[in-house]
C-alpha cells in the first residue's frame, strides 16, 4: 500500500471512532433539561467533516430569555417541523443533551474547536422543530 492510502484509511478510521465515541456519550448521558424553546438570534456553522452542524444561540423562553447555545448535529441530532436551523429569525423548540457537543471547523485535513461552543446538543428523541 502507498502511503497516501494508508493516510486516507488512518483519517477514516479516527473519524469513524470519534463518531463512535460521540454517539456513545450522547447515549450515556444522564443530565437532560427538559424543553427549551424561543427566538434564534445567531446561527454559527460548524464544517467539521465527521460531525458537521450548527450552534444555535437561543433567547430560551423557558429559562427567563437568558441566551442558550445549543448545538444541532447532522448525524445525531433529529430535526422536525419545517426544517429549518440554518437560519437565524426564526422560533424553535426541542430538547438537549447538557455538557455534550463540540463546534468544530476544518482547516485544510484538520478539525479544530470554533470560537463558539454550545452549552449542550439536541438530543435525538426530542429533537428540534422551528415554526
């Protein structure tokens, strides 16, 4: 095998077991907030190859308008009515996972944390839904 190859095999292996730990985390954690739900002030994207997403900052209604970051994954988070969380202006409700999720871009092959990180992720069974 040329070394190329075994470059590209080594990065999908480590990406396929960061998903796997991510998954497995998610799926362990105990600590959840039941709702939250308001107005998406700001939008950030997060490029990541192997878990790309957004950051969304929230004036959470149900926690006296105080601004929640919250980070919806493409892989691991489930999304509902009217699809639509790449925008900011609009209104959401769901549910988070607290503590879990990272914000990460690509720079050329690497993955490196983004200036803005979540407060927790959208979990899977709840989800998010905008209006």
């Amino acid at each position: 095998m040329t070394t190329n190859f075994k470059l590209i095999l080594l990065s999908i292996i480590i990406c396929f077991a960061s998903l796997f730990v991510s998954i497995n985390h998610v799926a362990n954690s105990t600590e959840t907030k039941d709702f939250f739900g308001g107005y998406v002030k700001k939008v950030t994207y997060c490029s990541c190859y192997y878990n790309p997403g957004v950051v969304l900052e929230i004036d959470d209604y149900s926690n006296n308008h105080q601004t929640l970051k919250v980070f919806y994954s493409v892989l691991l988070s489930r999304l509902w009515a009217n699809y639509n969380v790449w925008s900011a202006d609009t209104y959401v409700i769901g549910g988070y996972t607290i503590g879990v999720g990272t914000c990460e871009n690509t720079a050329t092959w690497k993955c490196s944390n983004s200036d803005t990180q979540p407060d927790g992720m959208v979990d899977y069974v709840r989800g998010i839904g905008t209006s």
